[in-house]
C-alpha cells in the first residue's frame, strides 16, 4: 500500500504523468534534483523518465517542479541555445500564475540582454506547459476528493 506524497499541498497516493498514464506515488517514487538554481521534484512515469532523459529541462521557480522539456536547439538570430540535459528556468507558470501570458527563459533572457536583444515572449511555451498542467491538475483533483481526509 503506497504511503502517499506530498505534493501542493495534498497527499496524494498517484498522479497522472504528462503522458497520461497514472503514477503510483510514495517517497521512492519522486526524483529530487537540482538544477544549479533550485532543488525541483520530477514526477515522470519510468518510460518518460527514459524517453526525455537528454532533452533540455525548464524548471519553474516559484514551483521548484519540473515543468517541460524542450527540444535541443539554437536559435540562428540570437546564437541562444538549449542544450541536451541542461536546466532552464522560468520565474513563474500557468500553475502559480495562471494569469501570465508569458515567462521568459531565465538563461534566455541574460543571454539576449548580453547581446543587446530583446527576449521573445515565449507564449507557445507557456501554452503548452498550460495545457499539460492543465490536465494534470484535473487529475490530481479528481484524485484528491477520492481521498478525503488525506488533504494537509
Ligand atoms: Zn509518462
Ligand atoms: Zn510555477
């Protein structure tokens, strides 16, 4: 019998995966790292955990959770990259501030403003971060009141 998790503030004994499929949730079961700014939890499915283990890694500030990853790449105007298993970060996201139309890239933005460029807006991140939250957040309510009492 899983012992449950804390997470946002709730225990919660699973959790859906961004893939979909559910996670059964005890200690053992969240990966805790750091990114070189804060210390993030990961919550991925094993087959997620092995299929997006190189790609770049956004990290929310505020949530200190893992919040997407990204395609390696180099943007040909700027010269700004992500690169394989590196941390970005972001200072907010649809989670903790769900009225934010963008955030920008933290690395992103230190690198545009060295080079005297103005940082995009980055709203197909934000975009899509929301839409796999937003599923996620549905589960985790709906999981949440099938475990009542549970709540911290
Ligand atoms: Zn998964
Ligand atoms: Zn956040």
């Amino acid at each position: 019998m899983s012992e449950g998790v804390n997470i946002r503030g709730k225990n919660l004994t699973s959790t859906a995966c961004t893939c979909g499929k559910m996670i059964q949730l005890d200690p053992g079961s969240i990966r805790k790292w750091f990114s070189g700014q804060v210390n993030y939890i990961e919550i991925l499915c094993g087959d997620c955990r092995k299929r997006y283990a190189d790609l770049p890694r956004i990290v929310c500030m505020t949530c200190k959770e893992l919040m997407a990853f990204m395609e390696p790449s180099k943007d040909p105007k700027s010269g700004f990259e992500m690169k394989s298993k590196h941390h970005y970060h972001i200072n907010r996201c649809p989670r903790c501030a769900p009225e934010a139309t963008s955030s920008p890239i933290l690395e992103q933005d230190a690198w545009m403003a060295g080079i005297g460029m103005k940082t995009p807006t980055n709203q197909d991140l934000i975009q899509e971060i929301e839409q796999k939250r937003l599923q996620i957040t549905k589960d985790c309510e709906k999981l949440s009141s099938t475990f009542k009492g549970t709540d911290l």
